[in-house]
C-alpha cells in the first residue's frame, strides 16, 4: 500500500509552486524507494524524526508506510529505544504511543532482568574504542560520577549493538534525528555508521529522511558538520 504524500497533493502549491513540489517529490522518491537503504527502514527514520519534532499525522503517516511495506514491531520499536537515549524519556514514550497504536494486534508485554553488571574500565573502554579518545563530557563522568558513566555506556550500547534494525541502521536513524535539528553532532553518529559499515550512499539517504521533517537546512547543516566546517 502506498500512501499519498499531503504536500503533493495541496492543489494551492501545486498551481503556485510547482518547481518547489517536483523537487520535493524527487526527495520522496529518494526516501520512498528502496536503495542503498531499504524504503522501510527510511520510513522509519522519517517517523522517529517526525514524531521527535512534534509533528504526529507526518509520524503516523510514515509510520504506517513502513508497517505496509514491511517493517516489523521489532524494528518499529528500535525507534523507542534510541529516542531513550537520543532524546529522553518524554520522545520516547510518544513514539512508543505511536507504535502501540499502529501495531495494536502485534504487542508481546515481555519483561527481562535490569540488574546488569559493568565491569570495572568496562565503560572507559568502551568509550576510547568508539570515539578513538576520550570527550570531555564522558572523562567528567568516569571521574566525577562513575555510576552514571556506567549508564551512559549502558545506554549507549542499548542503543547502538540490541536493536532489531542492527548498528547501521541504528547509527543512521540517530543521524536523521539529530541532522533534523541541525544539529553538528549528527557528525559523531555519521563516522559511526560509516566505521559500523555504511556506505557514504547509506549515510546520505539516511540525511536526507531529515528533509521532510526538517527542510533543505537539515541536509546542509549535516554535510556542513561532516566536513567540518
């Protein structure tokens, strides 16, 4: 089932803006084809976007072009994991809401054991391995606070190595949500899919999945924090 696009189809823009909306259809031809990344898991970068930036009928519109395409409850709720740790518990539980209302009849109430044990360095270690030396925000914890330290890593390693949409994907979908804020730390996340194994192909739809959510400026502010400048 393929869903219409509500901006294609406002007959005002379509007599007025006509150049505006034939680029903006071939943005959407981008992120609702398969490519170098699969048109469901991009429907799910724009609804996590979406719904983070507090815009429901787009989520749930694209939210529902996935589950039509294919995407899994699973892979849905990959999106309420990372916003745990991208984006705290208030997105979290709305996306969660989203999903539970998209995937009634699919929701198994499984519960597991939170008691976890981080080993001693374990955190440090993790954190020299990924972003090849130690940031500021994170020496401060492992110093100052370690059992938060110890969070941090736990999260992070939630996030990124347990989804059902895998490292990748999981690293691109924190890509999309962070470039739709324009924000430069999408660039952290972009060398870590890219080190995770995606391709610059991969990495780029993942952006652009930020444009309908969050315009033209979310793709330049990415690449423009990719490149450093």
């Amino acid at each position: 089932m393929t869903q219409k696009n509500r901006l294609l189809d406002i007959p005002l823009l379509r007599a007025n803006a006509p150049k505006t909306l034939a680029g903006y259809q071939r943005f959407r031809t981008v992120i609702d084809n398969d490519g170098a990344l699969p048109a469901t898991i991009k429907a799910l970068l724009v609804a996590v976007a979406a719904s983070t930036k507090g815009y429901p009928e787009l989520a749930r519109r694209e939210l529902d072009r996935g589950m039509a395409l294919g995407l899994g409850f699973a892979e849905a709720t990959a999106g309420v994991t990372i916003l745990c740790s991208v984006r705290g518990e208030g997105a979290a539980l709305r996306f969660l809401d989203l999903v539970e209302q998209v995937y009634a009849d699919r929701i198994d109430p499984a519960t597991a054991r939170l008691e976890i044990e981080v080993g001693p360095n374990e955190a440090r270690d993790n954190f020299l391995t990924y972003f090849g030396k130690m940031p500021v925000s994170l020496g401060e914890l492992l110093e100052h606070v370690p059992v938060a330290a110890d969070a941090y890593y736990l999260m992070r390693e939630g996030t990124l190595a347990t989804t059902a949409i895998g490292k990748v994907n999981a690293e691109l979908l924190l890509v999309t949500v962070i470039a739709a804020d324009y924000h430069p730390l999408a660039a952290v996340h972009a060398r870590g899919a890219i080190t995770a194994g995606a391709s610059k192909a991969e990495l780029y739809e993942a952006i652009l999945c930020a444009v309908p959510v969050a315009g033209l400026s979310a793709w330049v502010a990415a690449i423009n924090a990719i490149a450093g400048q």
